[in-house]
C-alpha cells in the first residue's frame, strides 16, 4: 500500500493554513487526516495544525490499546473517528476562547482509516474524499457548504455552484462551535484502487476527472509515481491560478 501528502501555500496566500498527517500502522493499515483552517492570519494555521493533532492522538491511542485495530468491528472504528473530531473540535475552541487573537478560528477537517478492504472516513466542512475505483472517480464525503446545501435543496445547479461566488462559505468547522457534528462514511476498496484527501484549494481548480486521469499513473509498489502525481495536482492547480493552499493526500490500495 502506497501513499504520499503534499501541500503548498499556492499563489496569493502569505501563509499556508492546510495541515495533513498520514500514519501508516501495523498491519497495513492507514490513517490520513487533511485539515483547512480559517480564521485570520495566525488563526488559520493555528487551528488546522491543532485539529490535526488532537484527532491524530486519538487515532493514535486506539491503535495502541488494538494494535492493527484487531478486533475492532466498522462500528468501534467509527467510533473512534467520531471521538477524534470531538476531540479536535474540543481542542481548537477551547484555544480560540482563551485567546482574543484566535477568536472565531476554525478549521475543515476530512479523515479516514484503511483497513484491509474497508475505508472508515469523516468529513466536517469542504475538504474532500474521493475514490477512484475501475477507471470511476466517486466524491466520498459531502460538502458542508451553502452552494452544496443550495444544491441539495433544488435552488442552484452543480454547474451553477462551481462558478458560484459564494462556493467557500462552509456551514460546518471544527472549533467554532462548543460541538460540532460531522458526517460518516464506509466503502469497500481493492488492489489498484486510490483515495484521495484534499482541500479546496485543489478542488477550486481542478475536476475529478482529472485529478482521476492523474492519479491513473500511479503504480503499485512504486513510490515515485505517486509522488509525482500528488505534485502533478498542485502544479495544476497552481497553473490555474493557486488562489488557496493546496493539500493532496493520495493513498493507493
């Protein structure tokens, strides 16, 4: 099993708020977590790099006391993602409360565990999972977005919301709020089939068609193609204009 994360600040931010983590288990199991933060010049990165953090230990801690999570069924592993958003979401409001300069910080928060054939995945906010399975590319997570929510509601298009001025206005982060709830996810993954966790700053610029037809490339058992294809997906959505910071997490079953 494959994997690799890259991020850049793009073109027009000073500072990038996106922060990432993958952790590869015993057992070839794989946790991975994209996070975009908001909230002003220090509290956007502040927010991501503590969401991350918090909900990376509670993975963390699971793993420890059920080593390759053995004997934990799709429910207690759940469980535990749902535990790591609490967590997360605990950590970054009670800084933001507690500091006038981080007043209002928040962050996008989208996570998985691959286990054997199976895929456990969270999302609260924009940051997205998708699967590419038998030459398809499926969005996984749904958006916490006033656009998809106009969409979900038959009051704007799917193709009126890509152009939308008001596409990055989220209705859910972590930290915001005392709670938060966030959307769960399961599906089935075999051998040649890829995940991949990003935030806006990628989905901004580039279809999944294409971020599918680039992520094609990489080949089992062989670390250079995935990594060029997660910098082949930022230097794209940098030539389109980069106008956020760029996270892509590939995982390759």
């Amino acid at each position: 099993m494959l994997f690799y994360g890259k991020t850049d600040v793009g073109r027009r931010r000073a500072v990038n708020q996106d922060t990432f983590v993958i952790r590869k288990y015993a057992g070839d199991v794989l946790f991975a977590v994209v996070c975009d933060g908001m909230g002003g010049a220090n509290g956007g990165d502040t927010a991501s790099a503590v969401a991350v953090e918090a909900f990376r230990k509670q993975l963390d801690k699971c793993e420890s006391e059920h080593p390759s999570f053995f004997g934990l069924n799709g429910e207690d592993i759940t469980d535990a993602l749902s535990v790591g958003v609490t967590e997360a979401n605990r950590a970054v409001y009670q800084m933001a409360v507690s500091n006038p300069e981080l007043t209002g910080m928040g962050t996008t928060l989208v996570g998985c565990v691959v286990e054997g054939d199976r895929v456990y995945a969270v999302n609260v906010g924009d940051s997205r999972l998708y699967a590419v399975k038998n030459g398809e590319i499926e969005q996984v997570s749904h958006d916490h977005s006033l656009v998809q929510y106009l969409v979900d509601c038959g009051r704007m298009t799917p193709e009126e919301a890509k152009v939308s001025t008001m596409k990055n206005r989220i209705t859910r982060a972590v930290g915001t709020e005392k709670t938060v709830g966030a959307d769960f996810f399961e599906l089935t993954v075999g051998f040649g089939d890829r995940l991949i966790l990003c935030s806006d700053g990628l989905t901004n610029h580039v279809e999944p068609e294409e971020i599918r037809d680039i992520t094609a490339g990489v080949m089992p058992h062989d670390p250079d193609t995935i990594q060029h294809a997660a910098e082949a997906l930022i230097a794209l959505a940098n030539e389109r204009g980069g106008t956020d910071n760029i996270t892509a997490v590939i995982l390759a079953v």
